[in-house]
C-alpha cells in the first residue's frame, strides 16, 4: 500500500524464481460459530468475470491461501503445503501431471548482488521435477479440486485414462497420491540414480528407497509391491488404483507412518489454544510438519512427538516433524489489556491543551468531501483518522462541543458506504463468495479481484467501532444500517467459519501466523504481504469490534490471532538482530519487505522511497495504534530506528516522516512529542490517514508528555 499515491498492486504475473499423540478435537466455542450477526448482505450480488479454474462446486473459494494458484490461468503455478511445493506440469515434450519438489536453504538464490550484505532479496528455485505424478495416457490432463477447507483441499488430476487423487493440505508429512482406474508411473526430470526395494515396519506398504542425480535421498511408499525403474526418469508400477507416497529423507518415522496420510484438516480453537486436527484416511498416527512459530508453543502432549526429522522451509526457517494427527499450540500473553488507548495512559495538563489545540484545527475539515472518493483503501484511512479524532474529543479531551463538530461528520462519511453510495460500489460476488469492489481490477490495489480486503475493510471496520465506541445506537439506526455494513465486512475477511456465504478466515493464515494479501492473480512464488502493520491493525479492528457487538468468543479469537501475528512476524517479517530464522544476510534490513510464500524482496509494490528506503520500512508501521506497542517491541524498534531511520529522517520532504516519528514514541515519546507538538511539524509531512490530534494523544499515552 502506498500512503499517498494509489499506484495499483502489482498484480501482474510473476516470474519464477524472482508414536500417537492424537487428542479429540476441541470444536469451536459454540459463540463464536453463531455470535456473529447473522444479517442480510447489504450489497447487490453479481457473479465474477474471473471463475475459478476447477472448481465446480457451490461454495466458497479461498482467494489469499496456500491453493490459489491451482484455481487460476493454467493451473501451473505452484502452490505450498510445506515443506513442499506442487504444481501442474504440462511442459511439451515431458511427462503432464502433478509435480513436486522439496528445496533446502543451501539452494537459495541472493541477489540482485548475491556478494552484498546485506542482499535484496533470496528466493528458492522454482519447480524443479525431483518427481511427478503421472500416468500412461495422460498426454493431456486438468486439476479438479474438491473438498475446499482453510488448511485443505482435494486435487483430482484427470487424465484421459485414469484419475490420480492427492490430498493438498498444510504440513502433511508424505505427498500422497491414489491413483484410480490406472497403474502408477511417477517421473523424475532430475533423474534416478538409484532405486532399491527395501525393508521398512510400514506394514502393508512397500518401500523404495530413491537417490536421484541431484544425491538428493526420497522415500516412496506403495501398495504396490512390484514398483520398478522403466528408465532413469520413470518409475512404474503394475497394481491399477495403487497408493504412492513421497517423502524428503529416510527415517523409521516416515516407515511407522507409511499407509496413513491426511484427507482434509480442521482448524479449532479456543482461550489462547488454537489446533490443527488432522483428519486421516484411516486410523492410525500421521507425520506432520510445523514452523517455528508452532514448535515454540506446542503443549506438552503435541511436543513430544516430535521426530527429530527437519526439513527447511521455503522463507521460514526450519520446519520439524511430528507424529501425530493434531497440532496443539497454546499461546502467551495475549493482547486482552489493550483496547482503546494504550495501557495506563495518563494525561497531563500540557498534552491536553496540545491536544485540543490539534483537534480545534482538525475538527474544521470536510470529513465527507475528503472520504468520499474511488478507493475502499485510502477512504478507510480517512475514516478511521476523523474517528480517532472523534474518540479523542470525547474521551480524552470529554470536549462534548469538539465531540459534536466531527462526530456527525464522520457518522455522515461512513453512510455513505454503508449505502453504497461511494464511487466504486460494493457487490456481493456469488462466484468466489465475497464483497468485492465494483471497480476494475487493477483499480484501488485489486480490490474487485480479493487483494489486501483485511487491509481496506480493517480500515473502516476500526473506524466504525470507535463511533459506536462513542454512540452505539447509532449501528442500529436506519433498520441498523451501519451494522449491516460492518458486519458484511468483517465477514468477508475474517469469518470464524464456513458458511456457505463467505470462507473461512479469507485473509488471516493461521498455518503461516499471518495474513497474506494478494488475491485472485497467478503469481510464481505464491501469496505475499508487505506490510505486517495493517495485517495486524484489521484484526486489532476485530477485537473492537467484537467488543461493540459484545461478542466475547469473537473478542478472545481477535486476541489469540493478535498473539499469533506477534510470534509469527517478529520471526518472519521484522528481524531483530538476534532473529535466528532468517538468513544472516536478510536480517540487516530489519524488515522483510515484502514477503512471499517462496520468496522474500525487501521492496515494495509502489517503491523504495525519496531518500532512502523509509518506504519500506513505513509500510510495516502503518497505522501507529496501541497496538503498535505490542507487535513491534522496542529492542527491534530501536535497532531499526539507528541503523535504518535516524540518518536519513530529517531529510523526509513528506507523510512518511510522520509516520517514522510516530513510530519512534515506542522507544523515545519524548523526541516524538517535541517534534508533534513543536513548530518543526507541518501538515505536508503527516501521512494523509494520520491526524496531529491521535498522534500526541497516543504519544501523551506512552509517556511522551
């Protein structure tokens, strides 16, 4: 996102490269499946120009997840399950059918400079055939998928002489395919050079073990006892409907394992527990792969099923291995002391004339004229800065005059889009099952077409619930118009549950421990996000938002996520020095830019920046909240401000050296006060989602005043 400029998403296509310890599900809390208001969608319906490839069923589609890819263009881009990745192979003159690889850290790629330290960016190389599922006669073949969950779903590669059956579901332990109607050939592009039937305790199940050219070592595990080598790229078996399963390594783990394998997997949670629950072909115990930000949280049970067994991940470090059906993670320190203001806020006589002093100013703009514009993004932004405004007024100021100037103009703002009236509409799209923008898709950062709504939608979901925060009648006015609104928004990037009107959790991955923003557009090396900060800001609007609707289950799920998103960003997306995740020739640009499922660019999608890279840096900020203090601790705050920030501020000409000195009240809110309250500060140089007001109260509250 850009903070001034509303320059579109890069959307085109990407290049490549660039023992049992299974517990009973714990369902989800009764609340938080049903406490969401079940309320009409306040938005006409409209169906896609883009369908989803493969997918013939009624119901909703993931657009910002780890299969997206296998549901648009050709179907040949990978998609990430991890520790591997997949994708539909339909190169002339090889083998068609699904294929697979495993890459390790030693195979990343540095660059532009790959002698530079640090380095821009490192990606793992792209499809490599170490195997691939395939078939005699299937000179031509297309992916259906079925079974469409959060974690999961079900490709069937159809072939004209058969059909091959492999589940897609995140942290599986084997790649396993049920070949139906033919008898199996897997190829290899790489090349066999040794292939030798071995003994295992896998049961039913034969072993194979398999050392390609590349001295790369697989496990294969069939039902077919007579798989052989037709040649160095095909091995071939005999029995029609055989099961083939595939695995990076050797390990009696993996025997103990072979025959069980993982349909589909449901994701659960509750308190500060959240579960992945593994649902298996049979009984029996299963391999499951989990990063660093689950390995550090296991319950007791789930962690000592660990294997030992360790593989990398694409951009997230090192992956371990579990036997088991279900992953348990119990979190700390959720964020449930942080709500409106920052914790112990205490306000002097000082900051409250300063403060009023801003919000006299402020009060006085057109609200609606400058709200009112094409973009679901920066119109969020605007509301969500006049209602701050409004809560400062009434809250901290108790300025009931200051309070009744901008409240009803804000009230008036947001009308405006909860009767779709704004300039690019709303739609309710039965196709993929979301609310898109009318616009066009490379129009207001792709919205039309599912990227970054966590970003735009959190924007005005925080904004209404600090009006309703000050007047909550007034989402039940007009036959509840503004509850409608939010509601139908919050839904469309973070329903708690599947059904049928909108998928699960759209946006936030609870596998990766973020959200990823990048929707319905083919790229190379997957799902990306690029900046951390408003990831975290929806859901901060998700907690305040159930705490308007009093919806405690849905308020405790916003906390567990936000306690989730802290792990998982400072391990992946902002890199103290300390950061044992990423490679040491990353960490020294502090943030991860943009990050991709197989890829990480420290850059942007608008640019670098004016003088330096603040941009970048920026765009994991934005906004500043209470929040804010939580993500983004102050021993990283501080390595990032001098080695990337305190050269080159003084020289920002625009919004972004706003944001930066906002950011820097978490480590000094006394520099930050003197310059928001002192006569170096100019309008030009706040961010156009900012107000003068918010940022000394929030400064005020962290002890700037």
């Amino acid at each position: 996102m850009g903070l001034f400029t509303n320059l579109k998403k890069n959307h085109l296509k990407k290049k490549d490269g660039e023992p049992a310890y299974a517990r009973k599900q714990m369902p989800l809390p009764a609340h938080v499946a049903s406490g969401l208001p079940d309320l009409p969608i306040p938005f006409p319906t409209s169906t896609h120009p883009q369908l989803p490839v493969g997918c013939n069923d009624d119901e909703p589609i993931q657009t910002n997840n780890f299969y997206n890819n296998l549901t648009l263009e050709d179907q040949t881009f990978p998609v990430w399950t991890l520790p591997y990745s997949l994708w539909m192979t339909k190169d002339p003159g090889q083998d068609v059918g699904l294929a697979l690889n495993h890459t390790e850290a030693a195979q990343q790629v540095y660059g532009p400079d790959p002698d530079s330290d640090p380095v821009q960016f490192y990606f793992n190389p792209p499809k490599i055939k170490s195997f691939v599922f395939t078939g005699r006669g299937f000179e031509s073949a297309r992916i259906d998928l079925r079974n469409h969950k959060k974690m999961s779903v079900t490709a069937e590669i159809v072939g004209s002489s058969g059909k091959i059956t492999v589940p897609l579901v995140q942290g599986m332990g084997f790649i396993t395919a049920v070949y139906e109607s033919i008898a199996p050939v897997v190829a290899s592009q790489v090349g066999v050079q040794k292939f030798e039937k071995v003994k295992s305790s896998s049961g039913t199940f034969t072993k194979y073990r398999v050392v390609l050219f590349n001295q790369v070592t697989w496990s294969v595990y069939s039902d077919d006892s007579e798989l052989g080598l037709a040649d160095p790229n095909h091995i071939v078996g005999r029995k029609t409907g055989a099961v083939v399963q595939i695995c990076r390594g050797d390990s009696k783990y993996y025997d103990e394992s072979a025959g069980n394998w993982p349909t589909s997997c449901e994701l659960s949670f509750n308190g500060n527990q959240y579960r992945f629950s593994y649902k298996m072909n049979k009984p029996g115990v299963g391999i499951v792969w989990c990063l660093p930000h689950h390995q550090q949280v296991l319950s007791g049970d789930t962690a000592k099923s660990f294997t030992k067994l360790e593989l990398d991940s694409t951009t997230k470090g090192v992956m371990r291995a579990y036997a088991t059906n279900e992953l348990v993670m119990e979190e700390t320190e959720l964020p449930q002391n942080i709500n409106w203001e920052s914790p112990g806020a205490h306000y002097s006589s000082e900051a409250l004339q300063a403060i009023k002093m801003a919000a006299t100013q402020e009060c006085k703009d057109d609200v609606v004229g400058m709200a009112n514009i094409d973009s679901m993004y920066t119109s969020g932004k605007i509301l969500d800065k006049y209602a701050y405004i409004a809560y400062v007024c009434h809250f901290i100021l108790k300025d009931e005059s200051l309070t009744n100037e901008v409240l009803p103009k804000v009230k008036k703002a947001v009308e405006i889009f909860a009767t779709n009236s704004q300039k690019n509409p709303l739609t309710y799209d039965k196709t993929w099952k979301g609310i898109r923008s009318t616009a066009d898709p490379a129009a207001d950062f792709g919205n039309a077409n599912y990227n970054d709504h966590h970003f735009h939608y959190g924007y005005h979901v925080h904004a209404i619930a600090l009006i309703a925060k000050i007047d909550k009648q007034w989402l039940h006015e007009k036959d509840g118009l503004v509850l409608n609104y939010v509601t139908a928004l919050v839904k469309d990037f973070a329903n708690p549950v599947a059904d049928g009107k909108f998928p699960q959790f759209r946006s936030f991955d609870w596998f990766h421990g973020h959200s990823f923003a990048h929707g319905i557009f083919a790229s190379g090396d997957g799902k990306d996000e690029e900046s951390s900060s408003e990831d975290y800001h929806s859901v901060y609007a998700l907690k305040l938002y159930a705490q308007i609707i009093e919806d405690k289950s849905y308020e405790q799920c916003a906390n567990l996520m936000l306690a989730v998103m802290r792990r998982a960003i400072n391990m992946y997306m902002l890199f103290a020095d300390d950061n044992k995740i990423q490679p040491k020739r990353i960490i020294k640009n502090k943030v991860s830019g943009i990050l991709f499922e197989n890829k990480i660019d420290y850059a942007t999608y608008f640019g670098r920046g004016t003088i330096g890279d603040e941009w970048i840096h920026g765009i994991h900020m934005i906004p500043i909240t209470p929040m804010s203090s939580y993500m983004r601790n102050k021993k990283f705050v501080q390595e990032e401000w001098d080695l990337k920030i305190a050269h080159i501020i003084d020289r920002i000409p625009d919004g972004w050296k706003g944001l930066l000195m906002l950011n820097s009240a978490i480590i000094d809110p006394r520099r930050a006060w003197s310059w928001f309250a002192g006569n170096d500060w100019r309008l030009e140089l706040m961010d156009n989602g900012m107000s003068r007001t918010w940022s000394l109260a929030y400064i005020a509250g962290v002890g700037g005043a």
